[in-house]
C-alpha cells in the first residue's frame, strides 16, 4: 500500500556548489546491507565506537568509530588514547576502493583520490551534528560521505562561518555525497535526523549511519 498513489519525487544528482556533488541512490541494496554489516562489526573494536567526549567536556550526541586512521578532536592519531588506547583498525582495501569509484562516479574522474582513513557515525533518532568545517586532514582531496538508514536533513554551509547561506539538502539511505574542491572547507553539519525512515530490510533496527572517506595526507 504505500507510494502508489503519491509516488516519491525522482531525487536527481546536483551539484549543491562547485564541488560538492550529490547521488541520490548510488549504493544498491546489496551494498548498503554489506556496509551495515561491516559497521556492526567495526562497532566492536578494536576501538569501540564511542561518543566523542570535546575538550571543553562536552560529548557528542553521535557515535563514531574510526578506521586508518584515529580522529580525536582535534587531529588524527594511529592509537584511541582518548578511548581505550587500542591501534585503530586498518581501513579495508575494498572500502578505499569504494571511495575511489564515488569520487569517480562525482568528477568523472577520480583523480588518484587515496583514502587513509573513514569515520563511522551513527545517529539515533535525537543525534545531531553542529556546523563545523573538517580541517584536520592535510590533503585538499575531496571528502566521500555515504548514507545508510534514516533520512536525515544535512546542512551544506559556506568557508566563511556557521551561518547563513546555507543550502539543507535531505539525504536518503544510498545517496553518495562528494566534498571536493572550494566545498572542501565548508561548515556543514546535521541539524535533524528523520527517525523511523530508514528501510527495515537494512536490519538496523532504527538510526543512521554516515561513512565518510578521507585522504589525511599524513
Ligand atoms: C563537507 N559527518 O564526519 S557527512 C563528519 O552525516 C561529518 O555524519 C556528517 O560532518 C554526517 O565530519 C556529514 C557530509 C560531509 C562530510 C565531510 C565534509 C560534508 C563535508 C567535509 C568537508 C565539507
Ligand atoms: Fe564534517
């Protein structure tokens, strides 16, 4: 019974600002269960995913867990001292693969784009993400975000601070997002998470996840 008489709007690539590309539905399926799966399993350690905890003792209200390479505010580190101390795991071949082929599928071209590491964030229902620009990695590569469970509302910004303007564009399981170029230093963040969206044939039991691939030049 559902969207038969009121089907969903074909949601069509865009790019947002020079640089910042948009693919709606770009992971199958298959793919996003895959991923789902290997989250689960990188949840668990060797660094447990965890709620960052900021300098000034606030703590974030999304999980992250890290692979290649350990983001602790505010650098990358090889070992979670601020967690448990453990070697943060390796970034599988198949998942820099996967980067390669988005910045591909984005620029049409993928410009020997070589991610070190991935960042893993899950949100429930009531997570959300402050405006801030990512700027601890060396490299000027561009940044792959993937999407996987509930919509969320995500705040595209512009490099000069938090506010306006500002473009709040609805990602969807699957959709693949690419940073690169001027949109590489953007404030962006996730103002809301649309929870009980996400399809129940992922197996995730409500929330979302963000898997993000970076180049850290380190
Ligand atoms: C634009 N994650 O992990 S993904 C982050 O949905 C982060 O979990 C959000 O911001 C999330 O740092 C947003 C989209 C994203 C990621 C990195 C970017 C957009 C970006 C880096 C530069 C510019
Ligand atoms: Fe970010």
């Amino acid at each position: 019974m559902s969207g038969t008489l009121f089907p969903p709007e074909p949601r069509e690539r865009a790019e947002v600002a020079p640089g910042a590309v948009h693919v709606p539905g770009w992971l199958s399926i298959e793919r996003q269960r895959e991923l789902v799966a290997a989250c689960r399993g990188w949840a668990r350690g060797p660094v447990p995913i965890r709620h960052t905890v900021l300098p000034g003792g606030g703590v974030m209200s999304v999980q992250t867990v890290c692979l290649g390479w350990h983001w602790k505010p505010y650098r990358y580190v090889r070992t979670a001292d601020d967690v448990n101390g453990a070697a943060v795991a390796e970034l599988p071949g198949w998942l820099a693969e996967l980067g390669r082929d988005a910045v591909r599928e984005a620029y049409g071209d993928d410009g020997g784009y070589r991610p070190d590491a991935a960042l893993v964030n899950f949100y429930d229902g009531a997570a959300r993400m402050g405006m801030h620009q990512d700027r601890e990695e060396r490299s000027r590569a561009p940044v792959v975000s993937l999407s996987i469970g509930d919509s969320c509302v995500f705040r595209f910004g512009n490099t000069e601070g938090r506010g306006r303007p500002y473009t709040d564009v609805e990602l969807l399981s699957g959709d693949l997002f690419v940073f690169g170029g001027p949109s590489r230093f953007a404030f962006h963040g996730v103002p809301k998470v649309l929870a009980g969206t996400g399809d129940p044939a992922l197996g995730m039991r409500g929330g979302r996840l963000n898997v993000t691939l970076r180049e850290t030049g380190l």
